[in-house]
C-alpha cells in the first residue's frame, strides 16, 4: 500500500506541476500567434507596471509583461484615417503595437525602439489597437489623434490604484 500511494503522490505531483503551467507561460505563446493576438479577448501578466490611459493618450512604463492587452477600441460607421504618435523603448522582439480589425487584418504598427508618426486606415466597423508582449520591459508612449467619425472606448482599468501621475 505504500508504494501505491507514493506512486500516485508522484504522479499528481507531476500533474499539479505540469498542469498549472510551471516551466511554460501561456501568455508569453500569444505573442507568436497571429490567430489568438486577432481574437477579442485579452490576456496578460505583468511584472510591474504604471501608467494611465484615455480616449486619445496611453503611457505605460512595465515589466515582466507578456500575453495581450487592449488599449483602444474603436468603432467607425465610415472608412478613416487617423494619426498615432508613438514612442518609447523596449526590445524588438519582445514588444509589439499592433492594430486588429474586423476583415481580421493584424497590421504592426511598431516594435521596438523610437519615436514615429504613422497614418492608420480605420476601416468602418471595429477596430482595436493592443499591446503585445513576451516577458517584455519598457516605456511606450503613444497618442491618438481623434475625430468625429470614431469612437473610442479606452481600457482604462489597467491602472486603477496605481499613483503614476500624482
């Protein structure tokens, strides 16, 4: 009876390690895969993070990120275009902004480091623009010139009880 039991303690040892995720991060996968980075729903971990976002501005300073977040959701009732300034640093292979719509185009819109001005095609119905990451570290600022023609609902919750901006 002994061995039968340390035989099934081993064994459901082996299955609580393996099974919770040990050793393998499922958030980190995302950033490989274009088919979940396009789906709706956001996944994430961070290490460390500040910050604020709003309808038009995102600034984030962070750690030990990885999975997907959204930061904008747009709807447009019109094909436009638009204007996103963003800038910062992180590690090309780390960290990416991307923009998703609903024909399930991804489109990166910047990695890495730098400062750049980029026209974005919105096309009508919605859209989002997320943060991509896999155990990235960094600083990203990016601004969003808006109009009349969309609307945006930010994810303003990532930050709730942080003291970033007093």
């Amino acid at each position: 009876m002994n061995k039968l039991l340390k035989s099934f303690s081993i064994t459901l040892l082996i299955f609580i390690v393996g099974g919770c995720g040990i050793g393998s991060n499922t958030q980190e996968k995302i950033f490989n895969d274009d088919q979940r980075l396009m789906d709706s729903g956001d996944s994430y971990t961070f290490g460390s993070k500040t910050g604020k976002i709003t309808e038009d501005h995102a600034e984030i300073k962070f750690s030990g990120f990885s999975g997907v977040y959204t930061v904008w959701s747009i709807m447009s009732d019109e094909n436009v275009t638009t204007k996103i300034n963003i800038s910062g640093y992180a590690k090309k292979d780390k960290f990416k902004i991307i923009q998703v719509n609903e024909n399930k185009e991804l489109i990166t819109l910047w990695k890495g480091e730098g400062a750049t001005e980029l026209t974005v095609s919105i096309p009508k119905g919605s859209s989002s623009i997320k943060w991509a990451g896999k155990h990235a570290s960094g600083k990203v600022v990016m601004q969003l010139e808006t109009n009349s023609e969309m609307k945006i609902a930010s994810q303003k919750d990532l930050f709730e009880g942080d003291e970033f901006f007093k």
